[in-house]
C-alpha cells in the first residue's frame, strides 16, 4: 500500500532522485574489450566479409566463421576482466 502511495498516475515513481540507472557490468566490459587490439582486428576482418557480402548479388559466402572469431576475441577478453567488477 505504501509503495501504491508513491506512484504516480503514468506508474513512475515521484520522486527522480530515487531512481538509480542501472548499469550492466558486462556491456561495459564488452565494450571496452571490443577496443583491444585483437578485437579490433577480429571486427575490421568481420566489416570487410559484411562488406564483400553485401556487395554481390548472388554469393553463398556468409560471415559466420569471422563473426565468431570476433565474438570469441571479445568473450575472451570478458572472461578474464568481468568477475573483477562484479560484487
């Protein structure tokens, strides 16, 4: 009832400043592992096969192989700096 109270009609809470943006430990890891040196080499190769790909009409080449590399690169790199940040 007490939590009914503090709501407002449109269902957000009265008062902003109790409101904390969560932000999610792994996206920030993420994206500061896709600016190491590997991953970014991983991502340019995984840019080119887009590019390549996208600019034939009639191919059966898919960028699987090099999407996988990228995301192996990049959950590598998590791995070994994610549970440092984690409570």
């Amino acid at each position: 009832m007490v939590f009914e109270e503090k709501m407002v009609m449109n269902g957000e809470p009265e008062n902003e400043e109790e409101e904390q943006e969560m932000v999610d430990p792994l996206e920030t890891v993420r994206q500061k592992c896709e600016e190491t040196e590997h991953c970014l080499n991983t991502q340019e190769r995984l840019e080119q096969c887009e590019t390549r790909v996208g600019s034939r009409s009639s191919t059966e080449e898919d960028c699987t192989e090099e999407l996988f590399d990228f995301l192996h690169a990049r959950d590598h790199c998590v791995a070994h700096k994610l549970f440092h940040s984690v409570k």
